[in-house]
C-alpha cells in the first residue's frame, strides 16, 4: 500500500504581517536568482557570480531562521500544549537538516 495516500496534508495559517514577510523575503531571493542566471548567461566573472551566490545563501538562511521561529512559536508550541510531543522530535529532524 502507497502510504503517500493515507498521509494527511498539514497546513498553517499564517497572520498576514508574518505571511507578506515571508512572500517579501522570497520575491526578493527570486530576483537575486535571476540576476545570477543573467550573470552566467553574460558570462560574468565567476568570483562576482560566487559573491552573488553568497548573498542568495545567506538571504535563505535568513527566511529559514524567519520561518522557523514562527513555527516554534506557532506550531510547535501549539502541538506541545495539545499533548503531542513528538512535534519535539520533528522538530530536532527539521534543525538538522537546517544546519547541513
């Protein structure tokens, strides 16, 4: 039997201040992203591309840390006083695969 099919589709809803932040951040990674393909496109110098590079990572780290401090306090918090605790251990498998 295909589990995928049982699996029940989770979602969260956002306040608006904390979804148009979201939607900001990621807009903006958007663009940076064509700006490096435009980069390689015209053959830009390969250290101007890795520079831009750089910046994109650290624009996604920073809607990471965003993102997950919203769902610590949503979230999470939430599952905890509803007496689900293994939100604590999806939440240390989520951490993990953050800090690779």
């Amino acid at each position: 039997m295909d589990r995928r099919c049982c699996e029940i589709k989770r979602t969260t809803d956002r306040p608006e201040n904390e979804y148009k932040s979201l939607v900001n951040r990621l807009n903006r990674i958007e663009g940076q992203i064509r700006g490096i393909r435009k980069m390689v496109e015209n053959n830009a110098y390969c250290a101007d591309i890795l520079t831009q590079s750089a910046a994109v990572t650290a624009a996604m780290n920073s809607f990471n840390k965003e993102l997950l401090s919203n769902h610590i306090h949503s979230c999470v918090v939430r599952d905890i006083q509803d007496g689900n605790t293994q939100i604590v251990d999806e939440l240390t498998v989520l951490i993990q695969k953050l800090m690779k």
